[in-house]
C-alpha cells in the first residue's frame, strides 16, 4: 500500500484520501456461459489491482498507472463518451477507458451529481498480470468503481459494483463479455470458491480448502497475448445468441443438458442456420459446460474434489474443439500437466491464449510444473509463468 501511497503523491502532489483493492480471478469451470445465462465458478487471486484516490471539483478526472507509459490521462467527466457513440473516451489512452467507462456508467445511472460529479485523481498499481485471462481489466474496474462508492457515500453493494463495471466495459470499452469477471473481483471471499448464476446472479460462496486436501490449483500463464477486443469474443456471443433466437429461447441457459441431442437436430432443420455445424459445436459447449459446473459443485458438496479433475480436462476438450477458444500453448499445458499426473487441468477465461489452470497433489505439484516448463521450451515457446492459486477477498478499502 505504501508504494501505491507514494505513486500517487509523486503524480498528483498530495497524498490520497485512501487506498483501495480489487483481485483478479481464475475460473474453475464455466467457461463462456455468463453471458448465456449459465453457471460459473471463479475464485479470486492474491493478486490485485490498487487504486489510490483523492476526489476533486472541478468536473476532471484524472487517472494514472504505474504500469503504463506516459504521464495521467485527463479527461471531464461531462464528455465521456462510449465507443458506440463514436466518442473518444472509449480509446483515450488504451487502458484508461476502463476507469472513465466506470466513471462514465456512474453518471449514466444518475448516481454522479453535486460534489459525486466533480471527478477524481486516481493512481493505479496492479499485479494482476495483463492479457493472461485473468480478469486484470474487471479488476481496474471494480477498484475504480469500489472506491469512488465509498468515497461519494454511494453505498453500492459489490453486485451493483458488478453490474456496473460489466455496463462500462460492454457499452463504454465496447467488449461484449459477461458478468462473471467482475462479480468474482467484487464478491468472491477468502478461502471460497463463487458458485454464480448468472441469470439472476444468485450466488454461494463454496468452501474451497486445497491446502486441507493435500491439493494445489495452479496457475499456468502461457503469456501468450489475450485480447478479448479483437473480435472473436464477439463472434462467439453472436453465435450463442443466434441459436437462441433460432431456437425460441431468451438465453442457452434454457436448454437442458437433457435435450441436448434433440436440440441439435433442430438446430440442423433451421433455415437460418442450415447445415453450420459451428453454431451447434457453440451450443453443444455451452450446455456440457454449465452441465459441468453443475458437476463439480455436487462433488465439492460432496467433499471429493480430487474427483473434479477429469470434469475440467473435459472442459478443455469443449473448449477446445466446440468453442474453438484455445491455442497450441493452453492445449500443451493441458497434455503435458495431464501426462506428468496432474488430477485435470483445462484453460481458464476468455481464450485465444491466457492462462490454464491445473489441479494437483501438493506432492506432484514441482514435477508437474517442471514438466510443462520442459514441454514449452522443446516446443520452442516462451517460459510459462506458473504460480498456485490461493482463494483470496474481493474487492476492499485497505
């Protein structure tokens, strides 16, 4: 906190009224169903996102990061203006329309005005790695939007943080992601695991003890680049959606993994869709994978959660070849963890590179990780950062 204390008076001059910090997150099953209305799983990590923050009233916000080049980005609060609307804001400075598109989501909800709507300085820190599919984005969001509540007396509850974090990045940024990242960086709690619904975002925190178990979740950043801004997310959510409105239902959330046979076959006979197998393989995922979800939290009710290993290997594999998300270096994680007796491993987050996760015994954890490490480098890849995942706090005042 002192670094972040220190940054801050070296931008703006003064010190910050106060600190605060929001974590990343890895997802344990429920990929690419948020936004379909299904069922996800993340926990948050130790990693965080700070933000020290002084409010002003003068109408200017002002952000800066430790981690970016380049001095504070300025912008007034009066002319925010979000991608859709051919504003600049949505672009100015890269990374800073995160925070302005949560400032910008505060104004749109009539929650900015007297003093609220004089601005702020922020200085951010973070070290949740970046393009690793670990939410580093929810998690500038979610601080951004946790203090200015506190900080204005908004008194917003982490899901209306959630909720509108998840407005600022689809309407404000313009990426068409779900709710899950930012519910688990506002929600999530220390030593659990987030069982979400997303359709009405019901949630239970699920005691998540690995350390107990003689068990580790790692990490595997394959550091190869997630952009989730590019497009393909986005053709990915059009395709759930078409098949939804070919089939008659708001979400896929309503198909069950029951009829999921039969509804393929009508998938087939749809004059929109005619003989696309790509639309089925997207709906075929998204109910294995909630159906997974439902899985995994039946066998850590049940206290066996070395058995949810070869849940999240099928994971992958739907991933893989349905939802067509993964790369050659998350596959090689997930072969060389598997081969090396690893319980499971599977891809976590967006896709098109990122991270993997990898469940172990504490005593395989060094061999599996040796293994991918060796895996990468014959396959002539960059080093993987690997680290364990500790189920950590959500977002918080420090």
């Amino acid at each position: 906190m002192s670094d972040v204390t220190a940054g801050f008076r070296e931008v703006y001059g003064t010190d910050p009224v106060g600190v605060w910090a929001a974590p990343g997150r890895v997802n344990l099953i429920g990929e690419h169903t948020d936004y379909n209305d299904g069922f996800v799983m993340p926990l948050a990590l130790p990693h965080t996102c700070l933000a020290a923050v002084s409010p002003r009233t003068d109408g200017v916000l002002r952000v800066h990061s430790g981690d970016a080049p380049g001095g504070a980005v300025e912008l007034r609060v009066e002319e925010l203006t979000p991608v859709a609307a051919g504003g600049t804001g949505g672009d100015r400075g890269g990374w800073a329309a995160y925070p302005a598109g949560v400032v910008w989501a505060l104004r749109e909800e009539g929650l900015l005005s007297g003093a609220a709507a004089g601005g702020a300085d922020l200085h951010f820190a973070s070290t949740v790695p970046t393009g690793a599919g670990l939410s580093s984005s929810a998690a500038l969001e979610v601080v951004t939007a946790t203090a200015l509540s506190e900080l204005y007396g908004l008194e917003l509850t982490p899901q209306r943080v959630a909720q509108l974090c998840q407005r600022a990045e689809n309407q404000f940024v313009g990426v068409p992601c779900g709710i899950m990242d930012q519910m688990a960086s506002a929600c999530c709690t220390e030593g659990h695991a987030l069982f979400l619904d997303a359709r009405d975002l019901t949630q239970r925190q699920v005691p998540f003890d690995l350390a107990a178990e003689g068990l580790r979740l790692l990490v595997v950043d394959t550091r190869v680049k997630h952009e989730l801004g590019d497009g393909a997310y986005a053709n990915r959510r059009a395709a759930c959606e078409s098949a939804a409105r070919a089939l008659g239902v708001p979400a896929l959330r309503e198909v069950s993994f029951e009829t999921l046979d039969a509804t393929l076959t009508t998938l087939t006979t749809l004059a929109d869709l005619g003989e696309d197998d790509t639309v089925r393989r997207r709906v075929r995922h998204v109910v294995t994978e909630n159906q997974r979800v439902r899985e995994v939290i039946e066998r850590l009710d049940a206290g066996d959660t070395r058995s949810i290993g070869p849940i999240l290997t099928a994971g992958h594999a739907s991933c893989r070849d349905d939802f067509e998300i993964s790369c050659a270096e998350l596959d090689l994680v997930v072969e060389s963890a598997n081969t090396a007796g690893a319980l499971g491993a599977r891809m976590t987050g967006g896709g098109f590179g990122g991270s993997a996760i990898v469940l172990v015994e504490v005593a395989d954890a060094d061999a599996v990780a040796k293994a991918v490490t060796e895996a990468f480098a014959a396959a002539g890849h960059r080093a993987p950062r690997i680290f364990p995942a500790v189920p950590s706090a959500g977002a918080r005042r420090l």
